[in-house]
C-alpha cells in the first residue's frame, strides 16, 4: 500500500516563507505533486517532481529527494491568500492515479 | 480550453434516499475520470475511476455505484444514503499516461444526508 505524512496544520506570519514536508511509503513510485485547495473549494494543481532537485514557479517551489522518499512545499513572500490547505499526491504502482496524504492547513496571519 | 462541471453544487437528502451526482467535461476527448470524497477537513479519498466508456473501477467498498455511460460524463450514484455518506464529492479528469500526475477538480458537491 501506499501512506503519506504531512503535518496536520502550520501557521506563519504574512511575508514570511514557510515549508511544508511530506514523507512517502510506496512502491513504483512515479512522482510526488502537490495541489491547493481553500476552504469550500475544489483542489488545483501547484506542482509535480519526478525526479531529484527543486522546481520553482513563482513563489512556490517543490522539492523532491526519491532516495529520502521526501518532499516539501516552499512558499515564500507569504501573503493572506496563501492560507488554504495543501495536499500532497504520489503516483506510484503502474498507474498516474495519485494518492493523496490528509492535507495541510497554512494558517497566514498578519 | 477544458473545463469541468458538477451538479448539484449543495444537496441534503434524507437517510435511504437515492442519490445521482454528474460530471461533465468539455474540451477534452478521451479523458481519465475520477470520484473522490472528502470528509471535512481531511483528505481526498479516491472512490471510483475510468479510464473509458463503461470502464469503472472501485477502490473502497460502499454503497456507492459509478457509470460512465459518454466518454466525457460521470456519474455517482446510490440506491439508498447513509449518515456516513455525507461530505463534500469532487469529480476531476486528467489525460490518460500524463507525467505531470496533473488532475483538474471540478466545483464539487457538498452533500448532506439527514
């Protein structure tokens, strides 16, 4: 089976840059994304690595390392709208089909 | 462009009611279609994919059924509602082998069952 962790809940200040780890456990494992979801929302897509190193869009950045089985979310220049929750997915197992961990919610506050 | 549809948007049906959410998706051909459910603040639990037409596989025992009767159209349905089934249904779609493992969401569904 495949199993996740990300940590329930982060708080920071507005300008600030916080990171958000996320450890997996899975077997034919293709890639680890990361989406955004605000409350009532639906979940959008911010990113995907399928191999080792940082991608960068914007002030979001990704970090993977296959051999750790971890990766994290960074998000910089944090500002109000960047509080939502943020869920990590891997694909692994023969499929692209992600499994996603339970999320975790940035708390921004000015 | 592709885009996605849900409806309802909110819905509150009584326990032992019958249920049918749809999914559309538009400017896309040939797409990979998921249901998942989300319980309140906690993940998205994957309950039904397709990868075609009449093609649905189930991935947690419920009471849940799914079809896809049109290469761009979900359905989630069920013959009789349970407490547990209330919570918040997303339908989303993505190209079939895609390496970046990106799914698009719909609006979603929020569903309470009384």
């Amino acid at each position: 089976g495949q199993s996740l962790e990300q940590p329930s809940e982060v708080t920071a200040v507005e300008g600030a840059i916080v990171q958000i780890n996320c450890t997996y456990q899975t077997s034919g494992f293709y890639g680890l994304s990361w989406y955004q979801q605000h409350d009532g929302g639906a979940p959008t897509f911010l990113s995907y690595n399928a191999l080792d190193g940082l991608e960068e869009t914007g002030r979001f950045s990704s970090f993977l390392s296959r051999s750790d089985s971890y990766g994290y979310l960074l998000l910089q220049e944090l500002q109000m709208k960047d509080s939502a929750s943020y869920f990590c997915a891997v694909a692994s197992g023969g499929s692209y089909i992600p499994t996603f961990g339970r999320g975790t919610s940035l708390i921004v506050h000015p | 462009s592709q885009t996605i549809h849900q409806w309802p948007a909110t819905l509150v049906q009584p326990v032992g009611s019958p249920l049918s959410l749809e999914c559309t998706v538009e400017g896309t051909s040939n797409p990979n279609l998921y249901w998942y459910r989300q319980a309140a603040g906690r993940g998205l639990q994957l309950l039904f994919y397709s990868v075609g037409i009449g093609q649905i596989s189930s991935e947690v025992p419920q009471n849940l059924s799914a079809s896809r009767p049109q290469d761009r159209q979900f359905i989630l349905s069920s013959k009789k509602l349970l407490l547990s089934d209330s919570g918040f249904y997303l339908c989303a779609w993505q190209l079939p082998g895609q390496g970046s493992n990106e799914q698009f969401f719909g609006p979603g569904t929020r569903l309470t069952v009384l």
